[in-house]
C-alpha cells in the first residue's frame, strides 16, 4: 500500500494513492497513520478495510495538499555520512560505524511544501534520503530479525544550515531542526512495496540542474544494519523515522565553491518507487 496524508498543515486526514493512480479519502477507517496505528494492527486493517471501501470512498482531487506521510513520530533518528563519497567531500573521514543524529519532530512538513529559509541563514543545504518508518517496537533487535520492524519507507529532504551545524560549537540538531527542514512523502509505501531497500535510485536537482545522483546500494550501513545498530542505543517505537544518509552532491561539497539555497530556488528530489517531491525556497517572513 502507499499512504498518504492530505489536507491544510496540521489538519490532514489519512488516505491511500491506488495503483491506478487516484487518490482516496481513507478517514472512514478511523485512524491516522500514528504511533498506535503502526505499533498495532493497523496496515493489515487498513488493507482489509480498503480492499471492502476503496471502490467507494471519496476521491481527493489532484490540486488538494499532500501533508507529511505520518503523523508526527517520537522522533527522526539521522545517519550522518553514510555515503563514502559524501564523507569525501564533507572532508571528513569514512565513519568505522553510524554517526547518529537526531532532527527535531517539529520540521516535518509536506512534500511540496515550500522550504523556509531561517532568518540569519546564509548556508541552507540540502540532501536526498531514503526515510526508514518503523513499524513494531524495536530494542536490541538483530540484523537478522531487522526488517521485521520496518514498516516501510518515504522519500526524506534533509535540509541543514551548515553554519549552524558545523560552524557553531555542539551538535548537529542545531542545523538540521528548523521548520520545513524535513519534508516527508509524498507517501509512505509500506515494506512489501520495496524489494530491496538498497537499490533504489535517488536524486536531485536545484533550479533544473542534477546535483545528487546515486543509488542506497552505496550505502556504508545498509537498512537491516542501521535498525539493529540503532536500537542498541535506544528504543524505537512504531512509526519512528530512520534517515539513512546522502549522496555526494551537496551544497556544501560543490567545487569550486559551495553554493546554498537562496528565495525562489526551486529543489526536486525522488527515490526509484517513492514518488517526488518540489519545493520552493523561501525566506523566513
């Protein structure tokens, strides 16, 4: 299935993109695709309820926003240099295992939602990522029992304000938290969707231009590695967001000189069978 969240920021309503392409209304179901929907019963109930309903629910139009993909999670746990040519170009050194990081709940935001420059920023970046979503409790799970936790996965931005991250002392969650910095979707496809989490494509382009262009299959710490890794540190609850990492191609690591964002840059990004996503720049009003 694809899940899809729909409707003014704040208030969406959940629903389903169907194979042939049409978007329903799937509040009739009763839950959103929340914490206790995920920790539960709630794909195989979803499923059963939209094989009897899909036929007949409410058709959402085309020109109605695409919100988040989820509710908002417990928290979204970030693999930082997890491409060995991005650790390249950061000029920093291949990690010998994950760097973790965490991104403030509060950035989440829509698909095609604009991105908000912050005030004071001169250094917004950006980076295509595959976002794991969890989908059962998870604490000292193995490798080879990782992907029974996953519920699926979402196309991932992850926006960050190098200043703030690597010029300002303390930790990274001070360039990546801001709001709109983490836009999710346009939906979550669950596992069954995705044959193998580490060949997917993924890319993106600034005002028409390619900067990203790579495959997870150049991942340093695959999927299956980085739900066990993570949960020996902490607990991950259903619906938790796990950020895999990006390619070389950002901002920052440009040559000759690095460029960032400014108003009216237009970024699209997309993932091999998890959709694509637009935003527009903008400064902070």
């Amino acid at each position: 299935m694809k899940l899809i969240r729909t409707g003014a920021s704040g208030h969406e309503i959940p629903g389903l993109l169907l194979s042939d392409g049409r978007r329903i209304d799937a509040s009739g179901f009763g839950a959103d695709y929340d914490e206790a929907f995920f920790g539960g019963d709630g794909l195989a109930r979803l499923a059963a309820w939209a094989q009897a309903n899909a036929a007949s629910a409410p058709v959402i139009a085309p020109d109605v926003r695409l919100g988040p993909c989820l509710a908002r999670p417990s928290k979204i746990v970030c693999v930082g240099l997890n491409y060995a040519d991005h650790a390249k170009e950061s000029g920093m050194p291949i990690p010998p295992e994950p760097i973790l990081f965490f991104k403030s709940t509060t950035s989440i935001a829509g698909p095609n939602d604009a991105v908000v420059i912050p005030r004071g920023s001169k250094k917004t970046d950006w980076e295509v990522e595959l976002a794991v979503i969890i989908g059962r409790r998870a604490s000292y799970v193995s490798e080879a029992d990782a992907m029974q936790h996953v519920a699926g996965y979402a196309l991932h931005n992850d926006y960050s304000e190098r200043e703030w991250q690597l010029e300002r002392g303390g930790q990274w969650v001070k360039g990546k938290s801001c709001d709109t910095f983490a836009p999710l979707g346009p939906f979550l496809a669950t596992r069954d969707e995705v044959a193998d989490p580490q060949a997917l494509k993924l890319w993106l382009s600034v005002n028409g231009v390619r900067r990203q262009h790579s495959t997870t299959a150049q991942m340093i710490f695959g999927v299956r590695q980085l739900v066990s890794y993570i949960s020996q540190f902490m607990t991950l609850l259903p619906g938790d967001v796990i950020s895999t990492g990006t390619p070389p191609g950002v901002g920052l690591g440009l040559k000759p000189q690095p460029i960032f964002l400014q108003p009216g840059d237009v970024v699209e990004l997309g993932i091999d069978g998890l959709g694509t996503q637009r935003q527009v720049a903008r400064a902070y009003a």
